[in-house]
C-alpha cells in the first residue's frame, strides 16, 4: 500500500507496525528535509502518539509559540511535529488552530484508537475503507486497493455519481462502493471497531461588518499575508502563471517580498493557429502571460503540450486520480506539473478564486439565475443518453441530480438578513466551493503529487474564505465586473491589462490533431462489441457523437471545460479503467 504513494514523495519513507496497526508514509521533504521521518512519535503525560501526516500549516510559527508557552520542547522545525504535539495536548480541539492544508492519522497506543481529520475545504485528500470493523485509510483510492479486503466494485450509486455528478463528487462519497473519504472539514474515531465522524468546520453566516473601501484594503492585507507564508519553505518555489487575474495577483503578490520569482505556463501546440474567441474563451493567454512575467523580471517558462502527449497520457491522469474525470483537462496538468518538477518542488496557484470570489459563468448568467440544480451541468440531456438503455431507468439521472442538490442547499449557511440576490449568491458560492471546486482542487492534487510537486493554493486560506463568502453581492461584483472586489484589491499591483482581463478558464486544447487522435480510439472502440464499456455506457449514442462535428450542436458536459472532444476522451477513460481497474459491477440483472 504505501508503495502506491511513492510518487507523492519519493523523498524518504517509512512504516509502524504494532499488533494489528500498520501505518505508512511516502515524504516530500519541502521543511526541515533532514528530521521530518515520519511515522513520528511522541510521548506525553505517559501516553504515546504516532502520526503520518501530509500538508503544511501556514501559522506554523504561531503554533510553535504556543506549544512552547506549555514547555514542549521541539526537536525539528516540520509542520509534523507541531501537529502532533497540539494534538497530545488538546486533541481534535486543536483542529481549530489550524491553519493550512492537511490531511493525517495519529494512534493512540494508550487507548487503541486512531484519529483521522482533514483540512476545511479538502486540498488536502483522505481515503478510507470501513468493513467488519477494521479500517484502512490512504491519501489516494488506488493504495486501498492493495489491501487483500478491499476490492474495487461500482454499484448502481457509483454510476450515478460517475454519469451524474462526475467530475465533481458528492463530498464524502467515492464512485467505489466500499470506498469514502473523510469530508472537507471533517475527523473520525475509529476504535473498538467501530468508527464515529463529526463535522469541526463550517462556513458562518453574518452581516458583513465594512464598507467597500475598507473590504478592498482588508482583502489587500490578508492576501498579502497569505501569499508571505504560503512562500515558507527550505526549497525552492514556483509560480503557476497563466495571465489571468488569479494567478497575476498571486505572482505580484510573491514579487512584494523580495524573492527571485520562477513562474510557469501551459500551452498546446497548434492552438496559436486555430483560436477563436468565444464566451468562455475570449483571449489566448501569452501575450498576458509576457506581460506579467516581465514586469516582476521572472524566470519564465513556456511548456507547450504536444497532441499525441495529451492523448497518450489519458491513462496516467486516470491512474493518478482512480476514476475516470476531466480528461486531456487532467492529462494536460499533469504534463504541465511533470515538466515543472524538473525545477521546483513546490508551486503557488490561483486556484479557487473564482470559487470564493464568483467568477464563473453561472453567476452571471440569466438562464442560471432561478435554476434548481447545479448551475453548471443545467442539462442532463447528453448524461442520460450516455447511459446504457437498461441502465437509464434504474439509475433516474435527473432524480439523483435533483435530490443531492436539495439535500445541499439545505446545508448552505444563510442569514435572516440577506437579500434575495446575496441568498442566490451564497448558494451558488458554497455550491462552487464544495462541489464544483473540490473537483479542482482533487485534481491539482493529484496530478502534481503524481510527480511528487506540491502545490499551495493561497485563496483557500480559511480567514479569506470566511471573510469573502459574507460580503455582499452588489460589494462582490464592484464596478459591475466579474470578481469586481479582487480586482479593485490588486489593481494598484498589476498592469491594467490584467486587471481588466475578462476571466478565461484552464486552457484547453483546440488542435484538431487532438480531436482526431482521439476520435481514432473512440472508433477502436466502437469496432469492438464485446468491450465491458458497452456493459454501462450506449454505444449507439457514443456513434452518433462521433460522427457529430458540427460545434454548434453539441453542448458542454461539464461546466466550460469539457466540451466533445473532452467528452470523447472521458468515455476513451471509462473504458480504460473498467479494463486497468478490474472494475467489478454489482448491478441488478
């Protein structure tokens, strides 16, 4: 199992084993390389704590003052420790302290328990397998299944998520059967068999305290902070650098302090020959990308993604996420995130802003101003066809998509106080953040630490998150433009290009050359009949599809992203996991 995760960090690793606990860990080293072995142990007040951890806190420094006003003495300057120590003297308390990204398991050998928890909003993954009593966790799907128990079966509530809600999940649930995950925001105790979860975060609802003015400069300062101590770390660090505002503010923010930057961009070959403005797309994004890298004199690199590479590495991006998601949107990444590794280990992205600040489409968008389920899959049209006929009426689609919704929005935190244009606002934001942007942040996961990159994502700092989600909307979307808050607080930093740039989403490819290549295997695919693909997927409405070309008549699956060949090239990742995976259906016959 922990042999799996040594893509996550090749950097040192190590087991514990005592009568029927066995924990292990895979290190990327990033603070204090050389006393950071884990698993470590401590030993207080006669009790003694073993933890395997991944993440970094961010107030570590804060948190060290504070054990040391208790008189515990630090042997090493790693995040681990300080978790560990909190966590001997204040329990799941000292959850609350914590400020970061994270995801770990501490046993108490005192009491034969274990303890799992997770970061707040889930940049940070936890697994977990609960059968006849025991418990196996990992930070990834795919070291579960190399445990003898735990196989990888799909029910009929597994293809609802898959064909549903996929690339999103529903929080807390897998497209497994035996498989869930510790929710954002959430610990478990697992002890005498059994195995008890409690919520410790959630987001609160109240009056938003400033006016506009004072929100900007409050937005300025705490980005300030954040982009300062999310820069922490004993090796180098890079910038993910696309020309938007996101990631302009984050590489303008990182210029402040003084340090050589080295930012990074993606690009595809033949694109620069066959854009086109569209809504979602309305600017490449070079020529913003030249911009910034020169006015804060980094280091920049261009890595431009070839057709035949995409293509070929919708496998590894499968096997790094253990499902099937976003396709060449994951593949592209994870080309992106190897070629970065080869200079840095730890990158800064923009990641999440449009999440808390409402930046995507749907928040603007007439057609998803009144509607009921998730604003950016309102079609379930090209879902339920693609489903195999025998399948469509058991696993009723838009019945599944309609009841997770409702049953979400009852967990949106709302105040008496808000209008109805801050009340639709708000279940949008926290629908974004929980669902749509959880996807994102899985997926930055996954494919950097497949190469053993970490990447910190500075606009999910709690403070920020709690601090912008109450402000209101006509505040939020200042000067009548998207983000209007953000930009009012970085527009003394960046270039006035920037600042004005309409939102443009993760690049894509538009190289035909892709489309072909992938339009090829989807063929291959079709010629073969017998193919388990054909056991949950319509292979007639996967024909028609391909031969469809025409633009204007097909519709996005998921959000802006994932449009036909995307879509092409999830049913081409379907087949190979049912195939790689061994996936064992437990369906009625």
């Amino acid at each position: 199992m922990n042999q799996t995760l040594v893509p996550r960090g090749n950097d040192d690793s190590g087991t514990w084993l005592l009568h029927k606990v066995a924990l292990g860990h895979q290190r990327l080293s990033i603070i204090d390389p050389a006393n950071g072995h884990q698993p470590m142990r401590y030993t207080y007040q006669g009790k003694t704590y073993t933890i395997v951890y991944n993440g970094e806190l961010y107030n570590a420094d804060a948190l060290r003052e504070k054990l040391q006003r208790h008189k515990i003495r630090l042997r090493t300057t790693c995040d681990t420790e300080i978790v560990l120590k909190m966590f001997a003297l204040y329990g799941a308390k000292a959850l609350h302290d914590f400020n970061g990204i994270f995801a770990f398991a501490i046993y108490e050998s005192h009491a034969n328990r274990l303890f799992l928890a997770r970061d707040p909003l889930g940049v940070k993954p936890l697994f977990y397998s609960f059968q006849h009593g025991a418990l196996a966790f990992s930070s990834e799907i795919k070291a579960l299944f190399c445990h003898p128990t735990i196989r990888p079966r799909v029910n009929l509530d597994g293809l609802r998520e898959l064909f549903g809600i996929a690339p999103a999940r529903t929080p807390g649930k897998t497209v497994y059967t035996d498989i869930q995950e510790i929710k954002p925001g959430a610990y478990a105790w697992w002890q005498d068999g059994k195995l008890r979860t409690k919520n410790y975060f959630q987001l609160k609802s109240y009056p938003h305290p400033h006016d506009a003015d004072t929100t900007i400069k409050t937005i300025k300062t705490m980005l300030e902070k954040i982009v300062t101590k999310q820069l922490t770390s004993d090796v180098a660090v890079g910038m993910m650098l696309s020309g938007g505002l996101d990631s302009s503010a984050v590489t303008a923010l990182a210029a402040q302090t003084g340090k050589a930057l080295e930012t990074f961009s993606v690009d595809y070959v033949g694109n620069a020959d066959n854009f086109t403005p569209t809504d979602f797309s309305p600017s490449r994004d070079n020529y913003y990308i030249d911009l910034v890298a020169k006015q804060y004199h980094a280091h920049h690199r261009y890595h431009v993604i070839n057709s035949a590479d995409l293509c070929n590495n919708l496998r590894e991006a499968l096997h790094a996420r253990d499902y099937p998601a976003m396709a060449d949107i994951d593949s592209s990444l994870l080309l992106f995130c190897q070629a970065i590794k080869q200079d840095v280990k730890v990158c800064l992205s923009g990641e999440f802003a449009d999440e808390i600040f409402c930046g995507y489409p749907w928040f603007y968008r007439s057609d998803t101003n009144n509607a009921t389920t998730f604003p950016w899959a309102l079609d379930l049209t090209i879902r339920e066809n693609t489903v195999a006929k025998h399948l469509r009426q058991q696993l009723n689609l838009t019945e599944f998509v309609n009841r997770t919704y409702a049953a979400e929005v009852a967990n949106v935190p709302l105040s008496p106080d808000d209008n109805p244009a801050d009340r639709q606002m708000k279940i949008y934001s926290y629908l974004t953040m929980r669902w749509f942007g959880l996807n994102l942040l899985e997926r930055a996961d996954r494919m950097a630490m497949a190469c053993g990159l970490e990447v910190r994502v500075p606009f999910t700092d709690l403070d920020l998150v709690q601090y912008v989600y109450n402000i209101p909307w006509v505040m939020k979307n200042y000067g009548g433009h998207e983000k209007g808050i953000l930009r009012a607080a970085v527009t003394d930093i960046l270039p006035p290009a920037i600042v004005d740039r309409k939102k443009s989403p993760y690049p894509k490819t538009i190289d035909p050359v892709y489309t072909t290549l992938i339009e090829q295997r989807v063929r291959t695919l079709l010629d073969d009949e017998c193919h388990p693909v054909w056991q949950i997927v319509e292979r007639d409405y996967i024909a028609s599809v391909l031969n469809q070309t025409d633009p204007q008549k097909t519709r996005p699956w998921f959000g802006q992203l994932m449009q036909r060949p995307q879509y092409l090239a999830f049913i081409y990742q379907i087949a190979l996991w049912l195939v790689d995976y061994q996936i064992i259906l437990d369906l009625p016959r």
